[in-house]
C-alpha cells in the first residue's frame, strides 16, 4: 500500500504582481507542516515530489527543512501544477482579463477577498461546465487527466521506495484527486476545493496493484488536516 501525503502549498502573495511567491506566513506553514508530518513519519524511507510552481517548491523546502530532511532530493512533475486562475476569471469576465483592472473592480468591494472568491467560484464553475471547453488554454478534462497521469506516477515511485510519498502542489490537483478516488460529481468536487487550507494534508492510499492510475484500489485516508495550523497563532488561511 502506497500512502501519498498531498500537501497544499503555503500562503502565497494574494493580490501582489507576483502571486507565485510565498508570504512569510506561507513559509511558517510549511514548517508546521513538516514538524506534524516528522512526527508522524519518523524515520520511514520518504518520496517527495513537487510542482514546478515557486510556492510548491517552497513549501517543499520549508517542510523537508523542518522534518530534518533538508537533503531529501525533490522531484519536480509540472503535472502537478494548478490551473491557471487568470485564464480561468479572464474567460468567465473578459472585461477583467487585465490584472489591474480586476485590482480596481475588487478595491470598490467592502472585502475584496470575499468578492474574489465570489467571483473566482462562479469562474471555475464555467471553467468546469464542459459548455466553453474551447475558449481555455488548458480546460477542465485536459487539467484533470494530467494531474491524475501525475499522481499515478508519484504513486508507483512510491512503490519503488518505500511507499511513503508528499507531494507538494495546489488546491486544484487535491480536488481533482479527491474528485476521481470517491467519485464525485464536479459541484461536490469544487465544495472540497474552497474547503482546502494553505498547508492542509490529504492523504490518499493506493494499493499496490492499482498504483498505475487514479481511481478503483485508492482510497481517501483523510482530507485537509489541519494539525497545528487551526490554533491561537493565526496560521490559517484559504488563499
């Protein structure tokens, strides 16, 4: 059996030119990530592998760091990356394809991170409705085949050493693996998705025969931990 420890990334810089970077909270995360994760794993022979995204590769180090293994080699798998939010938004609202403009339309908003998410969420649901396939650089059914082809192969590295994988990626990936492993329609799909904290753990098993491609022979061990990340410190956050 196969356990993969799906870890979302950081916070990363939300509303900077330059989202793809890891806020100092997001760096703490990672590290109270790894403390939970050291603890757990001990000394067990570990796989981990990452997207090609900074924040992904950052929480990587800020992990491994804290589990003392800062030498642990990290494979990188593009396939594992998010989607790409500003096409998703630019294809549902075309009048705020310009970064700037979406800035000025969400500073008129009493709070701009909630009139986001409203926003974002009415975005992935077109993204995800199979009307407007066309009009994506990288669609929904294209995103989630790469993304499973990714896990598949993150799985039978596992298998090959020591059956313990973190794979270090986005809120998209999680949901669609989570999506694919308990089969659930793209609305239930997308409740899992606005639910999943920066620095949350799903973990996933796959048995060693099914390891070739997500689906039947993998099962959900648990979704979002959020250990050491919901106290009094304020290291919670979505976004």
């Amino acid at each position: 059996m196969v356990a993969l420890h799906l870890i979302r990334h950081g916070q990363a810089s939300f509303g900077a030119d330059d989202y793809d970077r890891l806020s100092a909270l997001g760096i703490a995360q990672g590290r109270v990530v790894g403390r939970q994760l050291g603890a757990r794993l001990g000394a067990a022979d570990i796989v981990a592998i990452s997207g090609s995204l900074n924040r992904h590769r950052d929480t990587a180090a800020a992990c491994l760091e804290a589990m003392g293994r800062g030498g642990t080699a990290l494979s990188i798998d593009p396939d594992l990356n998010e989607y790409d939010p500003a096409d998703v938004v630019a294809c549902h609202r075309p009048d705020l394809a310009d970064a700037a403009a979406l800035r000025a339309e969400l500073a008129t908003a009493p709070d701009p991170r909630r009139a986001y998410q409203a926003l974002f969420a009415e975005a992935v649901a077109r993204w995800m409705g199979g009307q407007h396939d066309g009009d994506y650089t990288e669609c929904w059914p294209v995103f989630r085949n790469r993304v499973l082809a990714g896990l598949a192969r993150a799985a039978q590295a596992g298998a090959q050493a020591g059956n313990t994988v973190l794979v270090f990626t986005s809120g998209g990936p999680i949901m669609a693996a989570v999506q694919a492993v308990l089969g659930l329609d793209d609305a239930g799909a997308r409740q899992v998705h606005w639910a999943l904290v920066n620095g949350g753990v799903t973990k996933l098993l796959a048995s060693s025969k099914a390891v070739g491609r997500v689906g039947t022979g993998w099962s959900l061990s648990s979704l979002n931990e959020q250990a050491g990340l919901d106290g009094p410190g304020g290291l919670l956050t979505y976004r």
